[in-house]
C-alpha cells in the first residue's frame, strides 16, 4: 500500500498518503491551501464524447467549501440534446473527489475533477451516460454475484508534416521503435500526463498505421490501460483523450481518434478487454487453461447483442468504413482464441504453467505465480465515436445477458460462435457464410439497437428515452447503403472524414 501511493503519478495522492478513492472534501481543501492552488475545474463529458469544463477562481475559503459541497448547476440540453428538453434542462453538477488531479495543462495552479449530474430533485441524473453505466455494473452483480471490469486500448493518429530521414514503412509500423517512428516521444509525454490525471496505464506503443498524405505524416498510436471497475474504466478513458488532444495543440500536432481516415491504411479502433470478478479474483480463466464457463457464457450474450452493440459504440458513418475484411477490424459475428479476425478475440492468458522468466533468464530462481489475473477477452468492434459510458455500459448488459440465460443454451451459442481460423481467407469462405454480419451502416445500427431495446432497457439501466435519443441520432445520418454510395462516388468518404474527423 504504502509503495502503491509512494509511486503514484497523481500529485494529490502522495501528498495526501492515501488512495483517490478515500479522497473528502477536506483532503482536497487541505491540497488547495497547502499549495497555492488558485483554481478548481469541474469536468464532465458531453454527448459529443468531449470533456467540457468550468472554471472557478477561488477567491474564498467559504466560497472553495461551497463549490465542493454544493457544485453547481449547468443546461442539460445543450450537453445532451438528444435526450433532455430546452423546457427542462437544468441539471447539477457534482464533483467526484476520488477524480480530482493537478491541471498539467494550466497556467493558473488548478485542481480538476470530474463530475457527475443529478436532476431537480437531487437524484441522481437517470439519462447520464455515467450512470446508465452505474445501473448496468449494480445491476450486473446484483444477477450473478460477480462484479465487471474492464480496459481499454485508445489507437489514434497524431499528424505532422513530411520528413524524410528514416522513412517509416507502410502500414508496417506496430511497436516500431524511433527513427523510424518519429512521434514516440510525444506518445511518451502523453503518458506521463495521463498518469497524472489518475490513468493507470499498462503500456503505450507505435501502432500498425503510417502513410503520407498530402505533405503530411500520419503516424497511428496506442495507449493502453490496465484493469479497473468499469466506471473507473471509462472515466480514464475520457480523461486520456482530454489529455492527448491538449497535449498534441501544445507541440503544434494534430490529433484524430476518427476511425477511418482514408481508405487502404489501418483504422483506429477503442478495444475493449473485459474480465469477470468475484471476491477480488477473476474467474475468466477455468481449470486447465481454458476459459471459464461463466466467460464463454458472458460472451455468449455479447454474440447474441453484438449488432445492437455499435448503436452505442460506433457512432458515425466513418465507424462502418473501418468494419470490413483485412483491415484487423471485425465484420463478422464470432468469437476465439488469439484470432484478430474475430469480434470477440480471447488473448493470450499467462496460462502455460510454466515460469517463462526463469527460462529467459538463468539466474532467476524460479517463481511459482498465480497469473489467472491477467486472462481476459475483448471485444474488437467500437472506436472513439463511442460514449465510452454508454458502450461500457451496453457490454455490460450483454455479459448479464449472457450470463441469466439457461447455461446449456448460452454455452451452446457460444460454441456455434466459436472460430479457430482466418474468416477472411478464401478457404474458408464456407465457415464465413454462416457467421451473422454486423451493421454496414449507423442506420442499420440503429434499427439493430430498436429490435433488441427491451434488453437493454430491462431492470432501468437504459432509461428509454436515451434509447430513443440514440436511435434518432444515428438514423439523422441518412447513411442507407453507404459502401454502394461511397463505391459510386469518391469524394463521398473524404466528406465524412473531415466532417468526423475530431470525433468523440
């Protein structure tokens, strides 16, 4: 414990000497004072996917008190128009202690945290995106007595002009170490900034992306996190991208999380690694190595739900142009180990049995270690056109589903799922024809998400009227049978590219 907060990034964790999540209010004041902070930032993520932000200027211990305990109120209807009325907007905003950080963007000494909104009444806002995810994780653990956690794996592309010392090889570029790559160091400084806000990073890399493109290099990224409760989860993805984007305008870069910026080069996906806990311990992984039966039954549901699931986690028309074959992006309905064709991918588990560094290395007595931690699955279709809250919370929903259907029949989906093999090479074109397609399209997402509602809206996780928002904003796009059109004219995709090209 005490190594865990001596080593934390977060400057108010090792100031305080506890944990973010035993944050009060009068640890943050005690920070504020003790260190000539002179502003606190109240944060929250709009439906645009973009953090927004208010300022106060401290100008009162009274004042600090009251902002912290009472927060303040903001127009429901110009962050979440689709689904609260001009009529009816106000809502509070909240701050989370536990998300509090030092602004390393700030000229002013800031504090920020992120917030949450409750109604009229002091509930909580039932149509936050935050607390549809809430629900859905209470919910879950309610049903099945385990609890869900998840990661997740931000790809993006950070833009800069033309150089021509070590040129990177095309679409060549994953783990690709510097000349050859030329933005790691901006990568690195994000991560660095990332920890600060609270992110709990597994590993950044150059990812497979690069091209040229009008006298510019693009060069694709990764940042990925490590395992925490959902809403932990998805508050650090938010912050990430927050960070990465300020970053990128501080060096003079430009950065797209879109999910397709041209046609031929790799996409950026939002891969999200799922793992089922119980008691503290993850119970993914089975006897013998192999996945559990509550796992290959949460996937089960994910299988089942899968369509409806880019409803919330593909969110514009550039989303279907990066779903299709060879291009390590799913477009099928399936599932397997180690197989980066599949929607629903089981990576490599730490699960041999056998101590891999003490064969690498011959003075290291060996160890015997419990890695069952580490195995998890992920699910390999949303992007950053995601409400990240509102795809987590989708996931978990399917894993229930899943998991509350009779065991044979959710074990049996599983296995007609299941596949051990490229789906995309010619022969085995037999296999692939059997395999359900996901949508080509945000219209045909959205009728997905219209058919199975009831799921989702079951036990008052989704409140129906978000629903009904996300419906009409996907059908708004008009994006029938866009590959036919965008096959008919060229410029079509370069027009969605640039309207979604700071998306999420």
């Amino acid at each position: 414990m005490k190594d865990t907060i001596s080593l934390n990034p977060n400057l108010l964790v090792t100031f305080l000497g506890k944990e973010p999540k035993d944050f009060t209010r009068d640890d943050i004041i005690h920070y504020i004072t003790s260190n000539d902070i002179k502003m606190v930032n109240f944060m929250y993520p709009a439906e645009d996917g973009r953090v927004k932000t208010l300022n106060f200027i401290i100008n009162s211990l009274s004042y600090l008190e009251t902002i912290l305990t009472e927060g303040e109120r903001v127009d429901g209807s110009s962050l979440f128009p689709s689904f609260v009325e001009p009529g009816s907007s106000d809502l509070y905003v909240i701050p989370r202690y536990r998300t509090a950080f030092v602004d390393p963007f700030a000229e002013i000494p800031t504090v920020s945290m992120l917030c949450s909104f409750f109604d009229k009444d002091g509930e909580p806002f039932n149509c936050s995106p935050r607390e549809v995810l809430m629900r859905a994780g209470e919910e879950f653990h309610r049903s099945t007595g385990m609890t869900f956690e998840a990661m997740g794996e931000l790809e993006y592309y950070v833009i800069t002009d033309e150089e021509n010392l070590f040129p990177a090889t095309d679409q060549r570029g994953y783990h690709e170490s510097e000349p050859f790559a030329k933005l790691n160091s901006f990568r690195t400084k994000c991560m660095e900034y990332v920890a600060q806000t609270g992110g709990k990073i597994k590993y950044g890399h150059s990812e497979v992306g690069n091209f040229t493109l009008d006298g510019k290099i693009y060069e694709q990224n990764e940042i990925e996190f490590l395992p925490n409760p959902i809403e932990t989860a998805a508050d650090q993805l938010v912050l990430a991208k927050w960070v990465i984007r300020n970053l990128a305008y501080q060096y003079g870069l430009d950065v797209s999380f879109a999910p397709k910026i041209t046609v031929g080069k790799a996409g950026s996906g939002m891969h999200i690694h799922m793992r089922l806990m119980r008691d503290g311990h993850n119970v993914t992984l089975g006897e013998g190595g192999r996945l559990s039966e509550e796992a290959r039954r949460a996937i089960a549901g994910m299988m089942l739900l899968a369509p409806s699931i880019t409803a919330f986690g593909n969110k514009n028309p550039t989303s279907y142009f990066r779903l299709v074959p060879h291009q390590e992006a799913p477009t099928n309905v399936c599932w397997g180990d180690r197989n980066r064709s599949v929607l629903v991918r089981v990576p490599l588990g730490w699960s041999t049995g056998k101590d891999m560094c003490a064969a690498a290395n011959p003075g290291q007595k060996a160890l015997r270690l419990d890695t069952r931690s580490k195995q998890t699955f992920e699910m390999r279709s949303p992007d950053c056109s995601a409400d990240i809250y509102e795809l987590m919370a989708s996931l978990c929903v399917a894993a229930r589903y899943g998991l509350e259907m009779p065991a044979d029949e959710a074990l049996k989906t599983a296995e007609a799922k299941y596949v051990d093999l490229d789906i995309h090479r010619p022969e085995n074109a037999a296999r692939l024809a059997t395999l359900d397609s996901l949508p080509t399209c945000c219209s045909e997402s959205a009728d997905c998400l219209a058919s199975v509602r009831d799921v989702y809206e079951a036990c008052g996780v989704f409140p129906a009227r978000m629903i009904d928002g996300v419906i009409k904003a996907l059908k708004a796009f008009g994006d029938e049978d866009l590959h036919k059109r965008a096959a008919a004219d060229p410029k079509m995709m370069e027009r969605l590219v640039k309207e979604n090209f700071y998306c999420g």
